[in-house]
C-alpha cells in the first residue's frame, strides 16, 4: 500500500531554514512527481511547488521562489523540502503529496502525508 | 491567497442534502480545466474525495458527486451524515500563474 511518511516536527527562529522529508513506500518514487502544500493554522491549504522524482526537476510556487529547494534521494525513495529564511508566518503544518497526473494541466493529490509542524518562533 | 472562492461555512441536519460551490476564473475553472475535492477531516491530512470533476475514487460513498458548470464547480454531499463534519476543498489548475496548482479557501461543513 502506498505511504508517505513525514519526519517530526521542528522547532526553528526566524531566518533559521527547516528542512522536511517525506519517505515513499508501496509504488516506483520516480513514477510520480512529488508536491508540497502547507497550511497554517487555521487556515486554508497552499500548494508549494513539485519535484519531477526521476529527473530532479522542479516548479516553484512564485511566493516561494528563492526561498525553496526540493530535492530527493531515489536511493531511499525520499523527498526533501527546505524553507530558508523563515519567518513567523512561516509556522504551518507542511505536507507532502503525490501527484496523480492525466495531462500537463489535470493533476490531483491522490495520496498525503501525515504533515510535519513547523513552528517558527523567537 | 486562493484564486477558487468556496463559502467559508455550510451547514445541514442529518440526512438532508448540501452544496458548496468553488467560484474561479477564466484563467482556470472556466478554461475548462478539471476541478478536484479534497475532505479534511480534525487534525487529519486531505483526502481526495472527487477528481475529474465528477469521479470518486475507490472507497468514497457515493453520497459524494461532483460537477461543474462555467467558471464554478460544486460537490454535493446528499444524505449527510455526522462523519461528514470536516473542510472541503477545491483544487484546479490556472494558467496565469507560475505555479499553477491553485487551492479553493475551504468550506467547514456542520452537521447540525
């Protein structure tokens, strides 16, 4: 069965960088490209960008651009998403999502993590 | 900041029917790009619950279904029941950003 399973929570200050992963299970990691999406608390979800598993190639969101790196480790099926320059409103539960892909433009999240906390705070 | 416009709240006594609508643009729902739904139940991740706009995957009752219509699409939960009290959300694709992926705001569903 598939499973992504995400590392603990993490405590940072601001401008400190958290780096989050997220280990594959039950199907070929370099078949799918991998998303993150983030929420903050009670708020709405935010899609983050993706990482293309088999080439490495990734698409940011513009929000983040610059402040975001996702990469992965195909020899233990694990994705990574680092944040740098955090700030305060950077404190959000962050999830890993596996892209379910028809077409260059029709995509869904057909399976999650179980969200990793990231709490920034002074 | 989201592009889809869902109602921050809808609400509905067991067994009857709701709607919630996710509102967007000619940039995404109205360029005729698919709509998806996830539920996001207390403390949980999202779960896909409609894709395609009107599909469920394996396992999701068929109290769920889906459509879409214009620059709008809307899930449709009938016969509601306690375990449905969750947020619902929206999910498409928009042509006009970098990024693409755009999330609908959320809707809470009460089962009063």
């Amino acid at each position: 069965q598939v499973q992504l399973v995400q590392s603990g929570a993490e405590v940072k200050k601001p401008g400190a960088s958290v780096k989050v992963s997220c280990k594959a299970s039950g199907y070929t990691f370099t078949g799918y490209y991998m998303h993150w999406v983030r929420q903050a608390p009670g708020q709405g979800l935010e899609w983050m960008g993706r990482i293309n598993p088999n080439s490495g190639g990734t698409n940011y969101a513009q929000k983040f651009q610059g402040r975001v790196t996702m990469t992965r480790d195909t020899s233990i099926s694990t994705a990574y998403m680092e944040l740098s320059r955090l700030r305060s409103d950077d404190t959000a539960v962050y999830y890993c999502a596996r892209d379910r892909r028809i077409t260059v433009t029709t995509y869904y999240f057909d399976y999650w993590g179980q969200g990793t906390l990231v709490t920034v705070s002074s | 900041q989201s592009v889809l416009t869902q109602p921050p709240s809808v609400s509905g006594a067991p067994g009857q029917r709701v709607t919630i609508s996710c509102t967007g643009s000619s940039s995404n729902i109205g360029a005729g790009y698919d709509v998806h739904w996830y539920q996001q139940l207390p403390g949980t991740a999202p779960k896909l619950l409609i894709y395609g706009n009107s599909n469920r995957p394996s396992g999701v009752p068929d109290r769920f279904s889906g459509s879409k219509s214009g620059t709008s699409a809307s899930l449709a939960i009938t016969g509601l029941q306690a375990e449905d009290e969750a947020d619902y959300y929206c999910q498409s694709y928009d042509s006009s950003l970098s990024g693409s992926c755009v999330f609908g705001t959320g809707t809470k569903v009460t089962v009063l």
